[in-house]
C-alpha cells in the first residue's frame, strides 16, 4: 500500500537497469531504505526489481519538492549515486512529480 499523500507530496520515480556484477548493491540499497526512512519530510518508498533483467524500479514518496532535493544531496546518499553511475547501473533514470492523487486497494 501507498502511504497517505498530503497535497503537494511529490513521488520520486527511479528505473534502472543493474549490471549482473553488482557488488554491494544490496547492502548498500537497503542502507539507502533506513537512511531516507530518517529524512524530514519522508513518506515512504516501494522497490522491485526482476533479477533476470536487472530492470528495477523505486518510487519514494516526500512530503514536498523541498524534501526530495534534501535526500538528494545527503552525504550518504551522494556516495550511493556515485557507485550507481560508476559501479552498478548499465542505464537510469529518474522522474520527480507532483502527485496530484492517490488511492489504494487491500
């Protein structure tokens, strides 16, 4: 389930494609998990990732704009990306909307 959004939250969409040869990229993401659970402003994220293809997706949700650009230049988090770009990820990109509802479903 998605957490309860307030207006204006924001959803930060993350698709990549990893490398087969990923080492540390399981540790190092789940840091990342408990890291931005401790932000101000975090909402919550939801991950999957096909381990045949490597394509994998990550939707964190923020309170606002504010909070997504905050996680973003953590020091931790800034050693995650370069890792990514260097080390793990063939291909990514990254979507940063304002969401503008959201429903779920048991």
């Amino acid at each position: 389930m998605i957490p309860d959004l307030p207006p204006g939250a924001v959803a930060v969409v993350f698709h990549s494609v990893r490398h087969p040869a990923a080492e540390g990229y399981a540790e190092m993401a789940e840091a990342m998990d408990v890291l931005a659970a401790q932000q101000p402003g975090f909402l919550g994220i939801r991950s999957v990732r096909d381990e045949q293809t490597g394509q994998g997706i990550s939707v964190s949700y923020w309170l606002d704009d504010d909070s997504a650009r905050s996680w973003k230049a953590v020091a931790e988090h800034l050693e995650a990306q370069r890792r990514g770009r260097e080390e793990w990820y063939a291909e990514y990109d990254v979507i940063v909307a304002e969401v503008i509802r959201a429903y779920s479903r048991p």
